[in-house]
C-alpha cells in the first residue's frame, strides 16, 4: 500500500505541476503511533522542481502541491513535508 500511495502521489504532482524533478520519500515509519499513522494516513516528504513554481512565494508552491494530492488528504496523506523550488533555484 505504501508503494502505491508513492506512486499515487508522484502521478497527481507530475499531472499537475509538469516537474521536472520529484522525489517522493514515505516517512511514516518514523512517525509510528502518531494519530494520522494509527489511523493508517501516512507521512510523506516531497522534493519536487517545476517551472510553474518560478516567481511565486513558498506558501503559493505549497498550496499548488497540496491542491494537485488534495483528493489523498486525510485519509491517506496525514503529514506532507515539501520542498518546492524552481529550476535553477538552491
């Protein structure tokens, strides 16, 4: 299931937000015993590069990525750590 949910995740941000780089990492082992994970949501860490991110402000790129897993949240997605950058960005 964890497996699926990766590749569910990275599927709506590649759909949405054209990256061109994303990493999605499945943290929830170390949240073991956490409300969401008991609930069997789990936590996750994007890393993810799109030229829609270019000029906008960090609140604006998370809202884009929380809009293209929206449908996953909360029954699957209870925590999402992200690192949203532009190309060329550090």
């Amino acid at each position: 299931m964890t497996a699926e949910r990766v590749a569910g995740i990275r599927a709506r941000l590649q759909s949405a937000l054209d990256p061109t780089s994303v990493n999605v990492r499945d943290d929830s082992a170390l949240h073991a015993g956490h409300p969401g994970a008991r609930d069997g949501a789990g936590h996750f860490a994007v890393e993810i590069e799109s030229p829609l991110f270019a000029g906008l402000n960090r609140i604006r790129r998370h809202q884009l990525v929380y809009a293209a897993v929206a449908d996953m949240i909360p029954n699957e997605i209870h925590a999402l750590s992200i690192n949203a950058k532009a190309p060329g960005e550090r």
